[in-house]
C-alpha cells in the first residue's frame, strides 16, 4: 500500500480524542467502512509503562507526599488519587495547560493526554441511567427532560456492557436499570452484613460495585487477577481501557488514521455551505499548525475540552463560537457532588487484614439511590438523589496509638472498617459555565478555558441527608467510633465534568440534537459528556459509550442514504 | 488467571510492546530499584547533618523496633527520609527539623542527655510520656495540649510512612515479593452465618 499523508486527503469523519468515547466513535465508524482519522492531544501509550506490579519502595519518593517534581508540575492533577510518581506523565502539565476560575469559585480539573485519555486510570464504575434520570424534569419541574429515553438507549447500553464487560449483580431495582452483566465480585463479611442490615432497617439496596473489571475472560481479554492498583495500567487488560479495545479495533480496520500530538484549536467551516470542512491542529512536537480535512468533525475530546473547540470555531455567522445560536454553548456546567460520608468500625468482624501479596478487589459497594424516586420518597428540601460508594474490610491499622513492638502488633492486627462516601446528582444551573479567557492560552497558543462553578443549595442540602443517612446505615449495622462527613467538595472532584453542550430537541433550549449533532451545523458532533443534560448520579462513562453509539449507528445510516 | 498465565501474559505484553514504544513515554528501567541506593555502603545525608541523622536513626529504632520482624534502623528509614526531606518544601522541612530538635530539648530537659545518649529504660519512658494524647502527670504539665506529643505525632507520621513503604515495611504487611494475587474470594461463610465472628 501507498503511503499517503494523512493530511492531503480527506476523510469521512475526523474523530477527535481517543477515550472512552473517541475510542467507540472511531470502531463504530470505520468498522462501517468509514475512513476516519482520530486526532489525539498526546502521545501514544505502551503497556511496557505500566507499573501495577512494581513495589512502592523502588521508586525515588515512594509517593510521599510534598515530595519530587511531579508535584510542581502537577498541583492539580495530583489532587487526583490517581496521579502519582508511579504515572503523573500520564496526566497534563497543569503549567503547561492553565485554565482560569474566580478567586472564590476554584475547580479542580484533572485530566489526561494521552492515547485512551483517562480510560488509563479511571474509576470503572458503571451504571447505567434510567427514565427517573432521562425524566427527571417530568418528576420534580427543574431543568429539561433528555430528548431520549431508556427505552431509546437499552440497546446501547446492551452493546457497550457486552463489548466492554461490566462485572455486576442484577437487584431490579426501580432507580438503577440492571444490565448484562459478568459475575459479580464478591462481597466481604462486613458488606453481606451491611446489605442485610440495610435491607432489613431501611429497605434500601446495597449491592457490589458495578465495574468495568472482568470477572472472566471476555472479547480477548483476561479474567482480572485482583491486585488492586488499576490506575497504573493492567498487563491482563482486565479492566476496560480504550487504546487496547475500542481503539485497537478500529485500527485493525485499515480504515483509521490514529495522528498522535494533534492539538485540536478549532473547527474549519466553509461558509458557504455552513458545513464544516476539517479542523486546525497544532502539532504537539514541532508547534506546527496543521489542517485536516474531512465530511464530518465528531468531537469526543471530554466535555470541558469538547466545548473549549467549539467556542474557538467562532467564524463568519457563528460569532460566539460554533453552535453557539442559543447562547447556551459552555452553560450548565456539571460535576457530581462528592463529600458527604461516614465512616466507622465494625468491630463485631475479627478478620485479619488481607496480606499486601493477597488478592485485593479494586471495586467496593453501591448503595442504590433511595431518596426522590417516588412519591413516597420525595424530600421535602431537595430535589434529585445520591448514591454512595464504599466498602468494609479489615485494613492494616497505622493509625494506631503508641509505639515499639505494641504498635508493630496493632498495625498487623489491623482493624475493620466500613466507608461510605456519597455522589450527588449536580444539579444544571446555566450559571455555572465555562467560557474562553480571552488573556490565557496554552503552551500550544490556543486560548484557554475560564471556568465558573460551585455547587448549590440543593448539593448541600442533598449533602446534609446524605451525611445523615450514611451515619444511620452504620448505626443500624452496629458500627463504633462513626465519624460522620457533610462538606461538599469543591467542583471537579468527582472527575465527571458534564454538559456545556446539552442536548435537546429545541435549538433555542439546547445545543444538539439527540444524535449529539449541532443543531447550527449539520456535520459536527458533540460526543461525549457534554451533550448531558443532567448528571444523574451515576458514574457518566456508560451512558457516554452508548450516547456515542447511538450516535455514531445514526451517523453511518446517513453516510448510507448519502445525506452527508 | 494463575501465577504462570499472569507471567507469560506479562512476557507476551512486554514482548509486542517492544517494536511500539511511544516517543516521551517514561519507562521504568528493568531492574530500576530506588532501594538500592540507599542500601550503598558509601551512603551519607544530603538533608540532614551528622547529629540530626543519628537523632532520627536512634528515634525511628525506638519508635519501630526490631522484634520477631526487622525494625526501623533495618528499613533505613533515616537514609530515605533524609532524601524525601531534601526535595520538601521549606515549610515541611522547618517543621521536621523542629520536631526533631525538641526530642533533644526534652531528653535533655529531664534526663539531663540528648537523646541518643537516653539509656533502653529512658528512651522507653520518655516515649510513654510523649506517645499519647492526654497529659501525662508525670511530666507535670497541666496544659491541654501538649507540644510533646505533638512532636512525637509529627515524627511518628514520618517514620511510619518510611517504614511501612519499605521492603521490611511491606513484608511486614505481607509482601512474598510477588505481584498476582490471586482471586478476591470474599466472604466464604454460608449464607447468614457471615456475621457469626
């Protein structure tokens, strides 16, 4: 085969970022025959950096904290458990990448470059949302109702789980649609007596985390073998991780471009035709800007950066960024609310800490929505709910007392744990917003994103139930010393920035339509997390896999019916 | 996935991965082991001086003797907290230094010795005195808070972490110096009886 410059032709989409949606975007489309070039940020990524298994005192710092440059160049990313001196070059260089906030609303925004974006180390909680999500507006009058419903997404749903592979337990519960799902984990002693007792006392459901880990082998890949640090790459590829499934898939194809160091700016539109013609890029390595053609721009480059390219595609007619005709581009702004918690012992449990050699499960418990999903469970002073995640085991306890050979006892005796930690629906507010600073940009020239949020009073009232109810369950379950949590953290923590881009049926009411195409430009696509149009409390990444789907098998029907 | 399934995975993985290494990834050498450095024969403090690393080798060996199981001095603790102290912020520095220096100031205060001169009862019933958080009547204070205790807390924290993250630390936990795990097995009771212990 001829080799051939990816840039002197043009492609059927250029798919911009390679994570968990970009990664779909690309497989679904060129394993349609489409010819697709996916743009990534960063460089690629080997599985020779993976260092799950190396122990913590080869490197320099062990992770101490204060310790080593990474923290210099990171001060943001290393708010994130993840970003560690085992993989921070797998985050950005925050001094490299600024964005702005108001002095007293901070956002912490934590991200990836890299081939597979934060698929490399992310949380893998997957749950799916349902109609009391996609209906919210119907059930409490705040917002806007998602222009889809479960019944519309199910089947992509189906297609993500049984690709992906989500370990999981079916509970038919109301507030939470069960999935296809691979054999769950297993529970520890605590947890089974926390779900009884929470049963019994509340009548709520705690079942096991549902993860994105398999349980078995599955679609090539291995059955997970427990040692519990998943954000550090896994040499099994058990846990689901685009640049070794979806993005691999699609360059298998033949019918992919992946281009590496591609610094997405902007969206090039032919005004003529109001359609888009390509995108500009710059060239991570030489700063070189480039232009790549192509019949469709399919932007998947995570909800914040999605929009921070549309808002620089402004041209011509679209003066306040591409797709901007409602005003509403960059506006309602979400993250989950994370904060509120208990956590106790539960000394009735004997159990030894598991060996640092032994097996250990990297996924914990979910306690099921329970508040606002029915009449009967509608609160008097907020709207919407919370799930908790969290788990109970014996732990090594360093936090013990004293000193010598007592405390050498104490720490290997260990003590029993339980933790919950609550996600709470962030309500879309349009005065949360991101927007262009027009006085930062990047090292790459391009201007950066200003970025306005707090959470609200329904976050802190939901925060206060949930900081309650937590200290109920542990109550009930016979748990000691509870220390109870009700603080709301600041914004981005959750690391499941959503919206700035909703979707919607109405172009003065919502930025795209339910295919995450703009309303104002027929062949450029928002998606990923920013079409939400609420945030649900669920973990986000499977319904963004399957929105994209969805999108994408509408997409190749047009590419079909030659309407593009 | 077994043990030998595990290592031929990891072969296989490493193998493919050789021809497709990406420019800019950090790669941690084979063999790469920060450990080793410390273990160096020719090793001295870059952070601290002479006297401050005895103070922290005596006090770490006190804090987490060696038993049945090797302790503090045996983990070199002092050695890798002086480097991780070098790259500290200022602030953290200052703060360590004056935890330690107090051990000094309060060994000489009631022993009349700096503390590595304690004898084994002395240094044991000097960190009995300063290990807790309620005020011990024997050193006569009657404040609330009591700064003995909380310098003791300040270095406790340090030696800890040094301690527990290194190979005697982790061995301690249970570290065999292999990586797979194995399979989570839960809990193995029969259904209700889970919360018979």
């Amino acid at each position: 085969m001829m080799f051939q410059d990816p840039l002197t032709r043009s492609y059927d989409a250029i798919v911009v970022g390679s994570g968990a949606t970009g990664g779909w975007a690309a497989k679904r489309l060129s394993e349609a025959g489409l010819n697709v070039a996916l743009l990534e940020a960063g460089r690629d990524v080997s599985p020779r950096e993976f260092t799950e298994h190396k122990p913590v005192f080869e490197l320099k710092y062990r992770n101490i904290a204060g310790a080593g440059d990474w923290r210099k160049t990171r001060p943001v990313q290393t708010q994130c458990y993840a970003c560690t001196e085992y993989n921070y070059d797998w985050f950005v260089n925050d001094l490299e990448n600024p964005y702005s906030t108001p002095p007293d609303k901070p956002f912490s925004w934590q991200r990836i470059r890299m081939v597979g974006g934060r698929t490399l180390c992310w949380a893998r909680q997957s749950y799916r949302l349902g109609d009391l999500d996609f209906k919210a507006a119907s059930h409490d009058g705040y917002g806007q109702d998602w222009p889809v419903s479960y019944k519309d997404m199910a089947p992509f749903y189906d297609i993500a789980e049984e690709y992906v592979g989500i370990s999981g337990a079916a509970e038919a519960n109301d507030a939470l649609p069960d999935g296809h799902f691979l054999p769950p984990m297993k529970m520890t002693c605590g947890e089974l007596h926390f779900r009884e007792s929470v049963a019994k006392n509340f009548g709520r459901t705690v079942t096991i985390g549902r993860t994105a880990i398999l349980t078995e082998a599955h679609n090539g890949r291995s059955a997970c073998h427990y040692c519990g640090t998943c954000e550090r790459g896994c040499i099994s590829y058990s846990y689901f991780s685009s640049p070794f499934t979806t993005v691999k898939d699609a360059l298998k194809t033949g019918k992919c471009t992946l281009l590496t160091n591609a610094v997405v700016a902007n969206v090039e539109m032919d005004p003529a035709t109001n359609l888009a013609t390509g995108v500009t890029f710059v060239d991570g390595k030489t700063r070189q800007t480039k232009t790549i053609r192509a019949k469709t721009v399919i932007l998947c480059a995570q909800a914040l950066e999605s929009t921070r390219i549309l808002l620089n595609s402004s041209s011509g007619s679209h003066t306040a960024g591409l797709g901007n005709s409602s005003g509403l581009l960059g506006r309602g702004l979400m993250d989950h609310s994370t904060g509120a918690g208990a956590a106790g012992e539960l000394p009735q449990f004997k159990n030894a800490p598991d060996p640092y050699s032994g097996p250990h499960r990297a996924n914990g418990i979910y306690v099921i929505r329970y508040r606002n999903t029915s009449k009967a469970t509608r609160q008097p002073n907020f709207i919407r709910g919370y799930g908790f995640q969290g788990g109970a085991g014996a732990v090594f306890n360093f936090e013990a007392e004293g000193f010598g050979a007592a405390y050498k006892d104490a720490v290997k005796t260990g003590s029993y744990r339980i933790n919950l930690g609550a996600f709470g629906e962030s309500l879309a507010r349009d005065e949360n917003f991101v927007s262009i600073d027009p006085n930062l940009k990047d090292a790459w020239g391009i201007p950066a994103l200003h970025i306005s949020m707090t959470h609200g009073e329904n976050e802190r009232l939901l925060h206060e139930d949930a900081a309650a109810t937590a200290a109920e369950m542990l109550e009930a379950v016979g748990a000691k010393n509870i220390e109870v949590r009700s603080a709301v953290a600041e914004p981005g923590m959750a690391i499941h920035e959503l919206g700035t881009a909703r979707m919607g049926d109405d172009p003065k009411t919502s930025v795209t339509d339910s295919y995450c195409q703009l309303h104002d430009v027929k062949n450029v696509f928002a998606m990923d997390g920013a079409c939400f149009v609420s945030s649900a409390c669920q973990n986000p990444t499977l319904t963004m896999m399957a929105i994209t789907i969805r999108a994408c098998d509408h997409l190749i029907d047009r590419f079909k019916k030659n309407e593009i | 996935m077994n043990r030998r399934e595990l290592l031929r995975n990891s072969f296989l993985t490493i193998g493919a991965a050789a021809v497709t290494l990406p420019a800019g990834a950090r790669i941690f050498p084979a063999g790469e082991d920060a450990w080793l450095a410390l273990e160096r024969a020719d090793w001295t403090p870059v952070f601290l001086n002479p006297q401050q690393n005895e103070t922290l080798l005596v006090l770490s060996d006190a804090m987490i003797p060696a038993t049945d199981t090797p302790g503090a001095k045996a983990a070199l603790v002092n050695r890798f907290l002086d480097l991780v102290l070098s790259a500290e912020p200022v602030a953290s520095q200052n703060e360590f230094l004056e935890s330690l220096a107090w051990f000094d100031t309060g060994a000489t205060e009631r022993y009349k010795a700096p503390f590595v001169k304690l004898t084994d009862e002395e240094k044991q019933d000097f960190l009995n005195l300063v290990a807790y958080p309620h005020t011990h009547p024997r050193w006569g204070s009657t404040e609330t808070s009591f700064a003995g205790h909380e310098h003791f807390s300040m270095m406790k924290r340090w030696i800890v972490s040094a301690y527990y993250s290194s190979p005697v630390g982790l061995k301690e936990q249970g570290w065999d110096g292999w990586a797979a795990r194995g399979t989570f097995s839960g809990c193995e009771h029969q259904p209700g009886e889970h919360k018979a212990n």
